[in-house]
C-alpha cells in the first residue's frame, strides 16, 4: 500500500525564501504602493499644507500692507458753512453796517462726493505679539508634520497585517488541500482493503467522513484566503479581486534590550513629539495673546484723492506714526492667554501619559516577538515528530498493528503541527513590524 509520504511543509519555509517567482510582490512594494493611495494619508498631507499656509499667513502679519479704498457719496443736500461777518462790520457807519448781511453761508461740497485713498503700512513693535505668531504657527505644522508621520506608519503597519495575513492564508489553504490529498488516497486504499475483506465497513465509512470534514475545510480555507487577499487589495487601492501573489519573509530575532528599545521609541514616536510640537505652539500662542494688550507700534503712508470743485488742492499726502496701547481691558487679554495656557498644560499631560503608554506598547510588543519565536521553534520540531508518527501509524494500520481512529488522529496532528508553523512564523513576523512600529522605526 503506498501512502503519500507528505512532508512540504518545510518546502517553503527552507527555498521559498530563494525560489520566488519573478512576479512575487515584496512587503516594501506593497508599502510604496499603499503609502501612494492612501486617502488617510493624503488627508494628513492637506492638514500639513494648512499648517504651512498658516506659518506663511504669520509671517506675512509683520510684513508691509498696501490698501486701497473708493467711495462714492450722494449726499441728502449739500453742506454748507454759516460764516458770521459781525466782526467785519463791526466798525462801519450805522447806515452802511445796516445794509450789510450779519453771516452768509457757502458751500463746501457738492452733493456728490468722490473719495479714493492709497495706503502702505508697517507695523516696526508689536511687544512681540507677531514674533509668538510666527513661532506658534511653526511649531503647529511640525506637530502636523509629526501627524502624517505617524499616519504614514499606521498605514504601513497595516498593510504588514494585510500581507502577513494573506501568506498566512494561501498556506492555510495548502495545509488544507494537502491534508483533502492525503485523506483520499488514504480512502483509496481503505476501500481497496474492503474489497479484499483485510477491513471493515465501518473503516470506509470513517473515512469517507474524514474527506468530506476535510473538504469542508479546503472551502472555508479558500473562502478565508479569497477575503485576505481582498482586504490587502483595499490598502493598496486596487481591485478586491486582483490575483495577489506576495514574497515570503523572514526577520531576525530582535536582540536588542527592553530598555535600549523604550528609549529609542520615547526619542522617535512621533506621537509624543507631535504632542510636544502642538504645546510649544500653544504656549507661544499664548504669548502672542499677552502681547496683544502691549504697545502696538506701526508706520503708515498715505495718498488720499477727494473730488470736491472747493478745494484747491484735491490730493493730498500724508505719513505719521501709529500708537495703540491697552493699558486696561477688565482683565479680558489675561483670561484669553490664560485659557490657552490651560490647553498647553493639558497638551502636556496627555504627552506624559502617552510616554508610558508607548513604555507599554514597546514591552508589549517585544512579549509578542519572544513568544512568537519561541513558538517557532517548538513548531519546527512539533511538525517533525508529526511528520514521523503519521509514518508510523500508517505503517501500523497497514499491518493491521493500528485502527483508523489512530491514523485519522495523526493526520489531523500533522496537519495542525503544519497550521501552528504557518501561525508562529507569520505571527513573529508581523511581531517585528508590530515593534518596529512601537519604536517608531516603522
């Protein structure tokens, strides 16, 4: 009786790192691809434009500005000036004096009125209230620049998820089809041992039973492998049924200490440096709204053109300096300043709880990377001995030393001692990346 001695497990894991296929899709591709497509991640690059289009707009406040006005009036009648001329006559002879009017009026405008006005200003002190602007409209887009980054390692972290767990998926389906071959030919020779009379009718039935749980299986694996594939398609912009063919990966074990990989994630999350970013341009925010009360000092020039056929001169230019200072407001700029102050304080708060929040995710995620090596190994020597006993038991049943509970048994082992490797590997893998995103490596 020839059983098919099935030992491919080891086969990917050993060349499927060296014999590719030339169009197998690598996980940094698979990035690339996805970082290009990511809506999530383009929407942090709008939010970063923003923040460079509010630095810009803080920059431009201390720069010089150059108006323009019109305006055109029609007034209800035109104004007029009542002149009184009682000192002009004053010292005339009563009969003259008698003939001359006491006041007069005159115009001093038409009814129409036509006004323009060319200005340039500059504002030379602020008490440093356009200076904190600058500086809290910087800070604002480097924490925004530390938003897109941490976006930018969100979106590769899962697409890693979505890679691992296709190659997790298409193996599962191997194992899957694997053990359908195996429990048929096994159901070849056990109805051929019927025939004979060596077995049982029961034995047929069992394994008839076997195939068909086997089969089952196969279907929900490639309906399992059939969503993977969809949801790594997703993060990649690309149809949900586009064939996927993806590289095996392998990582090292991660040899660096607990303490030497929290220091590293506490220096480069961007998490906690977007926090601290967004206090600081808090903090020069309120700074700015302090100075908001203090002297405010700019330089003006002005061309102002008024169409009126009583001047002599229609134009006129002018240039001064302006002064705005407010000594007292009720307390109005402080409690403004001081809110923001209260939202620095609260940025940093929420800083130092993530610290250890990220303390937590890299330990963590180093427990996972342990566990999954270690599985690792366990489940290269589980699948051998798997391998072996199933050689055994189907020696034994064909000469009738063993039943066919101990057979299905050890067909069911093996294939599970397949599955645990395919996990372990899979799952150390997207342990590393799961770390390398804890420290901020990703």
């Amino acid at each position: 009786m020839a059983y098919p001695v099935i030992n491919r497990c080891l086969v990917p894991l050993l060349l499927g790192l060296v014999l590719q296929p030339a169009s197998a899709e690598t996980l940094e591709q698979a990035w690339s691809q996805a970082l290009g497509s990511s809506r999530t991640l383009k929407a942090e690059a709008r939010k970063v434009d923003a923040a460079s289009e509010q630095r810009h707009a803080a920059q431009a406040a201390a720069g010089p500005v150059v108006s323009l006005q019109g305006n055109w009036l029609k007034l209800e009648r035109e104004p007029k000036a009542r002149m009184d001329l009682s000192p002009l006559t004053s010292g005339l002879p009563l009969p003259l004096r008698g003939l001359l009017p006491g006041s007069m009026e005159a115009s001093l405008s038409d009814d129409q009125v036509t006004l323009a006005e060319a200005r340039i200003s500059l504002p030379v002190y602020t008490s440093g209230r356009l200076t904190h602007l600058q500086d809290a409209a910087q800070a604002a887009e480097q924490a925004a620049q530390y938003g897109e980054e941490r976006t930018r390692q969100d979106v590769k972290l899962d697409v890693a998820e979505a890679y691992f767990n296709v190659l997790r998926a298409r193996d599962a389906e191997q194992v899957a089809r694997e053990l359908l071959t195996s429990l048929s030919a096994y159901r070849r020779d056990v109805g051929n041992f019927y025939q004979k009379g060596l077995v049982a009718r029961g034995d047929v039935l069992g394994a008839d039973v076997a195939v068909a749980d086997a089969r089952q299986k196969l279907i929900a694996a490639g309906q399992a492998a059939s969503v993977a594939r969809a949801a790594y398609n997703r993060l990649l912009g690309r149809p949900f049924g586009q064939p996927v063919s993806l590289a095996e990966v392998n990582y090292p074990r991660e040899r660096r200490s607990l303490p030497q990989l929290t220091g590293l994630a506490e220096n480069q999350r961007p998490e906690l440096a977007a926090l601290a970013a967004w206090s600081s341009s808090l903090e020069a925010k309120a700074k700015s709204v302090k100075a908001e009360a203090g002297p405010q000092v700019g330089v003006f020039a002005s061309y102002t053109y008024l169409d009126n056929r009583y001047l002599v001169n229609k134009g006129l230019g002018a240039a001064g300096v302006g002064v705005t200072w407010t000594p007292f407001d009720s307390g109005l700029t402080r409690a403004k300043a001081g809110s923001v102050v209260a939202e620095a304080e609260a940025v940093k708060e929420q800083r130092e709880d993530a610290r250890t929040l990220v303390q937590l995710d890299v330990q963590r995620a180093v427990s996972l990377e342990v566990d999954a090596a270690e599985r690792l190994q366990v489940a290269q020597t589980a699948l051998a001995s798997a391998n072996e006993y199933l050689t055994i038991q189907r020696d034994r049943y064909r000469n009738g030393l063993a039943n066919q509970t101990e057979v299905l048994a050890a067909e069911t082992r093996r294939a599970d001692s397949q599955r645990n490797l395919y996990t372990a590997r899979y799952d150390h893998a997207l342990a590393v990346v799961r770390l390398k995103r804890a420290t901020g490596e990703l």
